[in-house]
C-alpha cells in the first residue's frame, strides 16, 4: 500500500521574498484502516438494503423472473 501524505504549505509575509515552507506528515496506519473499514460497512449496507428492496418489489409485482437475477445478486450477502 502506499503511503498517503497531507502536505502543508505554509506563506510567509512578502518581505520573506514570496519564499513557501512546505510541512509533510503520514497518516497513521490505524486511521487508514479505520476510515476503510467505515467505508466497506457503509456501502455494503447500502448495497444490501437497496437490494432488499428491489426484491421486495419484484415480489409485490409477481415478477419472478426479476426476483431470481436479484436473488443470484444478493447471495454474496447470505453468508454472514
């Protein structure tokens, strides 16, 4: 994995001759893993519960045919 830098640039006044001071710092491991992890949960959630509704729907129209592509979709959130 790479490593993410937050760079700053800090000015000073024109009498230093427009000169830039740049400041690197690294993200921590453990708030690179942290936000990941957020994020995986957020959008496997979405995903599950947009897909629970579609089902839902195909269900209340008879629309088996629907249901049976959303259920092969949906498998991959079963085994939890």
């Amino acid at each position: 994995m790479r490593k993410q830098k937050l760079i700053y640039v800090l000015r000073r006044d024109p009498g230093f001759r427009n000169r830039e001071i740049t400041a690197k710092r690294e993200l921590s491991f453990g708030i690179k893993l942290a936000s990941r992890l957020l994020l995986d949960e957020l959008s496997f959630q979405f995903n599950k519960e947009r897909l629970d509704e579609e089902i839902n729907m195909a269900i209340a129209n008879n629309d088996r045919a629907e249901f049976e592509r959303l259920s092969l979709k949906y498998q991959p959130y079963t085994w939890e």
